[in-house]
C-alpha cells in the first residue's frame, strides 16, 4: 500500500534561515509526489511536484524539493524562510487510480 | 476565476440530523474528492469520483454519502449515522495525468 510519512510535528526555524521540511513515501512503481501548503481555515495551496526528470524541483514562493530515490524521500526546502511561510505543509503521493495519499501535516514556524 | 466553490463555510447539526455540503468547480476537471481534516490527522479520503454517475468509497466513507450528477459537482452529506461529524471537510479536484489537485476553503462542520 502506498503511504506518506511526515516525521516532524512542528518545525521552527529562524527568519532568513533556510528550512526543511521532511517527507518520505512508500510507493510501488513510480512515485507522483507533490507539496502543499495549508493556511488557517482555507483548503490546500499547491506548491510543487515530482513526476519524472531532475531530482531537484523547482515550485511556488521560492520552495524546492528534492526528490531522492534510494532514500525514498522528498523534503521540503527553502533557502531563506520568511515569517509569511509560517503554515502547515502537506506531502502527497498519488497512486495508480489517482487516489491521493496525504501525510498527517508538519506545522512550520518561522521566528522573527 | 477558475476554481471550486465550498458552501456553507460554517455549518451546525443537530443530534440525528442530514446535512448536505456543496461542492461546484467551474475547472472543467473529471476526478473530485471529498476529504476530512482533524487536528493531527491530515487529510482522510471520504469519496471520490472520476467521471460523472459513478464514484468510489474513501478510507472513511462510513457516514457518509455522495451524487456525482453533473461534472461540475459533488455535494457531499454527513448522515446521522455518522456519529463524530464535527471536523473541515475539504473538496477538491483534478485532471486525470499528472496535474495537481485544486482545493476549496472549506466547510467547519460542528455539532449542536
């Protein structure tokens, strides 16, 4: 069965200090991997996804992700986190019948 | 704008009661899902669909019902057999291929 961990809780981070967020699945066959962000009381924003190709994917508000097979991992990064990232992100994997598997949610706190 | 529509955004039921949310996109998307959120337990798959008149059971769908009568809607009722009902459900869409789910804002289901 496919699944979606998100070992963290909560992480804090510094404003202006590059964040990570982790993610790691367990799919069969090729994994279609994505990451959302979730602000209070509004539905899920889509920031980025992995489908196929480079390893390291490019998304929305200057969030990236790499995508590492042998780790079987997908973590969330930012270079410089802003106050404004502070939110609950979300990592997915979507399966063969485009069920999407959802990971219970890493609650990201930038401090000023 | 594209995109989907949740309504009510607050909505209070009483013991033994039906309650209808509303879902509608205007995305022109095939698949639709109904999702429930607790604190602490990201987001558990209800029901979803993939092409009109027809729809599949989620990992929670207990307590639930659905119609899928038109594309562009998929209102979802919380039954009185349902009997924890108080949590955000969010609908949300997508294309079949590899595009990314769209989501609403939201309905805050709480108990009378």
């Amino acid at each position: 069965a496919q699944s979606v961990a998100q070992p963290e809780d909560q992480v804090n981070v510094a404003e202006g200090n590059p964040l990570t967020v982790k993610c790691t699945y367990s799919v069969s066959g090729n994994p279609y991997l994505f990451w959302y962000v979730q602000y209070p009381n509004r539905g899920l924003q889509f920031l980025l996804k992995y489908i196929t190709g480079d390893n390291l994917v490019k998304g929305s508000y200057g969030f990236e992700a790499e995508f590492n097979k042998s780790q079987t991992s997908f973590h969330l990064k930012k270079p410089s986190a802003l106050v404004s990232d502070s939110a609950l992100y979300f990592c997915a994997v979507r399966d063969i019948t485009y069920k999407y598997i959802f990971g219970t949610g890493t609650r990201l706190k930038v401090l000023a | 704008d594209g995109g989907i529509t949740q309504s009510p955004k607050y909505l209070f039921r009483k013991e033994g009661q039906n309650v209808t949310l509303s879902c509608e996109q205007n995305l022109n998307h095939d698949a639709m899902y109904w999702y429930r959120q607790d604190p602490g337990q990201g987001l558990r798959l209800i029901y979803y669909s993939q092409i009109v008149n027809d729809f599949q059971k989620g990992d929670i769908a207990e307590g639930y019902s659905v119609s899928r009568e038109k594309k562009e809607s998929f209102p979802l009722t919380v039954t009185s057999a349902q009997k924890n009902p108080t949590a955000f459900y969010l609908c949300a869409s997508s294309m079949t291929g590899t595009q990314p789910q769209h989501f609403g804002d939201g309905t805050r289901l709480s108990i009378l």
